[in-house]
C-alpha cells in the first residue's frame, strides 16, 4: 500500500463446536516485486454445472477507550506496508511437520478482559505453540484477540478479522468489536514473526493450512467460552490487502465446520486470485511451494476460478470487495484479478457487490462518490444462514455492464457492480412451498472520475441462493411472481441453480416481492 495513497486499514482462530445450519516489508523490498497472470476466459457463457525463534511482541499499552462507541469499533492503524514478499528463498527451511494433533489446552486467554468500553470487552491471548507442529513448523509462540459485546444476543455473529501484511502485531493493540457482528476474533499470520514466513492466510512453505487451524483454534475458544450458536447468523470474514485475500481464500479453505458457518465475506483492496498472480509473479509466492505435482491440489483448493464453479459452500457465500482495478500486487498477466474475480461471481450466478477505482493498492479515490462495497450500502441488507439470500446478476445498472469490458481497465479503470441494489433481509420468506425477496433499487448520480450516473430504471436477474426451507430439485421447473403478479415466468432448475430474469427495478420504488414457488 502506498503511503500516499493508503485508505485501508491493515489490521486484522479447541473443541466445543456449533450448532451447524441445516442444508503489505519495507518499501524497497516491494520494489522488486514483479507484475502478475489472468487465467478467466471472457466469454459471456453460462456457468458450468455444480458438480532463529523470534520474540514475542510484548503486550501493547492499552489504549484509553472512547466514549464514542463508533471510534471504538475502529481497528488500530497499523504501518501501510506492500503485501509482497521478499524475492528470495526462505532464509530458514520449515521444519518437518511431527505428528501432534491439535491441542485445546495451548489457546489461552484471560478471564478478565484487558480493555473495556461501554458496551464492549477486550482479551488478548496466547496460542502456546512452539512445540506442538499442528499449528505452524516454525517453533514459535503466536498471539490472538478477541472483542465482544458486554451484552450478547441469543444468536450472535461472529467476525473474523485478518491482517494485512505487516499488520500482525498491531492488529493485537485493543480493539471493539466490528460493526459486522457481535463478537470479532483475530489470529496472525506467520509472517508477524519472520517475513520469509508468509503464508498469505492460506498455506505454509511446506503445503500445510496452519493460518486456518489457528483461526479455528480461536473460534473454538470462544464457541466453547460462549457457548456460542453461530447457526443462525454465522460469521463474516474480513480484512485488508492480504487480510482481504484471506477473506476469499479462506472461504474456500477453513476447516470444519467453520467454512460451513461462514455468512459473507467482505475485503478490501485482496489479493483474492493467489494462482493467476503467481503464473507471473512467483517472486510474490516464493514463500509458498511450487504450483506443480503433488502441490497442484494445493493451488486448485484456494483458486476461485474452479471452486466458483464447483463448490456448494462457496456459491452459497455473499462476497463483497472494493479495491482499484491499478493494484499492482493483483494484476495478471491479462489485467486485473480482482475484476475477473468480479465476472467468475457473475457468471456462476453468486451473490456479490463491487466497486472499483484506480488508486493503486486501495480502496477509495479522491474525487469518486461511490459507497464502500464491502460494507452493505443499507441498514436493511443481511446474509446469514437461516434462509436464502438474492444473488443479483446482469443487472442494467452496472457500470461497465458487459464482462468483456469490465476486465479492460484501461477504457474502464472505474466501476461498480449491483451498486444501488437492495433487498429486505428481515422480511425474506423462506419456506417449503416459497422464497419470497423484498427487493428495491436506488439508483447514484454524480459518482465522478467519467463514471456515469446510474440509469433510473433497470433489470436484473436474481437468483436464489443457500436456500433452507425451499428445496430445490434439479430439473424441475418452477415459477416465479413479480410484483404481485404484474410479471410472471417460469424458469429450471439447473444443478443449484434457478434465476428469474429482466426482473424490472425504477429507483425510488419501495420494496417490492420477487416471489419463487412451484406451479
């Protein structure tokens, strides 16, 4: 992240499980870092079908909590650092992995909170790791964090929160629980400890998922603490820069049965295509092992290109990202990662919403008035697990509106995706005979930097998605309502899949109920 142009914040989890649901270094050393590749096909074409051991970083002073409860949610500012790494071997060869299983007794936290507000608490606790190589092969102690609600409601939400790089220290400073949710959980990545270490939020020198077991290890912690029910509401996963890759990745990679509970994932500025960045970039990896034999299955798990089109879980999730389509730690040998990320989502028919500017490795322009779209542009807006969610798709108001543009950042280097799209999440009927959508739309003028304002009136397709109640059959057909019957269709069922399409939206209009049940 450049220091002029740094918005995001890099900052940032054994055995009591939940209930399930029922269905970026120093700057001369990013210097070096080398351009990235693109591997996504730009055709329109329809989805396929589902199928030295290093101290420990003392405790932080506590900082003086704010009477304003919006400044406590705020994470610490930590340095604004590149996510690269170093381009060099590992000083230090990893450690043969032993065989030692995890281990409850080694996450600790204090029974008293460090730090508290007026409505939240604040611990930070130790994983007592060093010798036990389920966690990480470095023979090191980590550090993790949680914030909470001083009062918790019978179904909370749980926040993961990952660093950015650079961040692992700082993100420990004190902290109030994000907004997303009620109780926010925070591991490390290796790379707080030696920078050769870089896992990425995915996987270690020698092949193996540590950062993942050391963010369930934290998630069990407090499950079993808590006695947490994260069924209902599940949790979000969150981060900046490299935290924000973590964000995606792990949607595809968390152990069970967190990546089960997981609701939306919302990033900023991620590094979210490590495979297609690496194909031209392996100086960015070179902590990571080789995308070749019998690490090929390693690489397959965490790209989205092939886990879009084939994994339940990960079309069941909401993802959401703002980000610059100039990221110079994202870009492929095509273009942009994060705008083919952008078009995998639509073309597999998954829930999401984008905004892009071009302001290099950040989030937000000087100049352009769009909302962050990792956040829900509404109070209504929801994703949890207790009932479906729309998927919203080929929506007119996009800007650009076709993939084959979206991904030519240079004629559109600004953009969005489902912006001013907007739907009623306490009212969504999810039911065995019906899903039912209170859905509206807001249309953005005056967005700046050549983005043109919204349309007025638009379509857009929607799709439901992670339905509980409603069952959906592959092959049959359904019906679908609009507006009380002002336009009705029919649509099949294909794998996990059925969409309503050219569903008509005037900006301004309450909500109105897209309704899906069978004939």
């Amino acid at each position: 992240m450049f220091w002029r142009t740094a918005v995001v914040l890099l900052c940032a989890g054994s055995l009591a499980l939940p209930v399930l649901p029922a269905a970026a270094g120093t700057w001369d050393e990013f210097k070096r870092i080398r351009q990235g590749e693109s591997s996504l096909d730009k055709e329109e074409g329809e989805p396929a079908q589902p199928p030295a051991q290093p101290q420990q970083p003392p405790p932080q002073k506590p900082r003086k909590p704010s009477r304003n409860p919006a400044e406590a949610n705020k994470a610490p500012k930590t340095p604004a650092v590149q996510p690269g790494a170093q381009n060099k071997p590992p000083a230090k060869k990893v450690a043969a992995a032993r065989k030692a299983g995890p281990n409850p007794r080694l996450i600790t936290a204090p029974d008293k909170p460090q730090e508290t507000g007026a409505w939240w608490a604040f611990f930070r606790g130790d994983m007592k790791v060093r010798n036990n190589n389920w966690y990480d092969p470095h023979g090191v102690d980590f550090q993790w964090a949680y914030s909470r609600k001083k009062q918790m409601p019978a179904h909370p939400r749980a926040v993961v929160h990952m660093h950015g790089s650079g961040g692992g220290k700082g993100s420990m400073w004190v902290f109030g629980p994000s907004p997303k949710g009620d109780i926010e959980v925070r591991a490390q990545d290796a790379e707080t400890y030696n920078a050769d270490w870089r896992e990425w939020w995915s996987y270690s020198a020698d092949g193996v998922a540590y950062p993942g077991r050391r963010i369930a290890a934290a998630l069990e912690f407090v499950s079993r603490r808590y006695n947490l029910d994260l069924s209902r509401r599940g949790l979000v996963l969150d981060g900046p820069s490299m935290g924000g890759g973590g964000a995606v990745i792990q949607t595809m990679i968390l152990p069970a049965p967190w990546r089960e509970l997981i609701a939306y994932s919302s990033a900023r500025a991620g590094v979210v295509m490590p495979r297609q960045v690496r194909r031209r970039a392996p100086g960015q990896y070179v902590s990571q092992p080789p995308d070749n034999g019998r690490h090929k299955a390693l690489w397959d798990s965490m790209d989205f290109e092939l886990q879009s089109a084939r994994d339940p879980i990960v079309r069941g999730i909401h993802y959401r990202h703002s980000f610059s389509s100039d990221d110079q730690f994202s870009r492929g040998q095509n273009g942009n990662t994060q705008l083919e990320f952008v078009n995998l989502v639509e073309r597999h028919k998954i829930g999401g919403a984008f905004m892009w500017v071009k302001a290099g490795h950040a989030s937000g322009e000087r100049g352009v008035r769009m909302p962050d779209m990792a956040n829900f542009e509404h109070k209504d807006q929801d994703v949890t697990l207790d009932r479906a969610h729309p998927a919203f798709t080929r929506s007119s108001g996009n800007y650009p509106r076709r993939m084959v543009e979206r991904v030519d950042e240079e004629q559109f280097p600004r953009g969005h995706y489902n912006l001013g799209l907007i739907w009623n999440h306490a009212e969504i009927v999810d039911a065995p005979d019906q899903i039912v959508f209170p859905i509206r739309y807001q249309h953005r003028v005056n967005i700046g930097k050549g983005v043109p304002d919204q349309p007025k009136r638009i379509t857009v397709n929607v799709t439901p998605r992670r339905p509980q109640q409603f069952q959906l059959q592959d092959g049959e057909t359904l019906a679908w309502s609009w507006d009380d019957g002002a336009l009705t269709g029919t649509a099949e069922v294909k794998g996990d899949t059925v969409t309503a399409k050219r569903i008509p939206l005037v900006s301004g209009q309450g909500y109105k109920n897209l309704r899906f049940y069978r004939p």
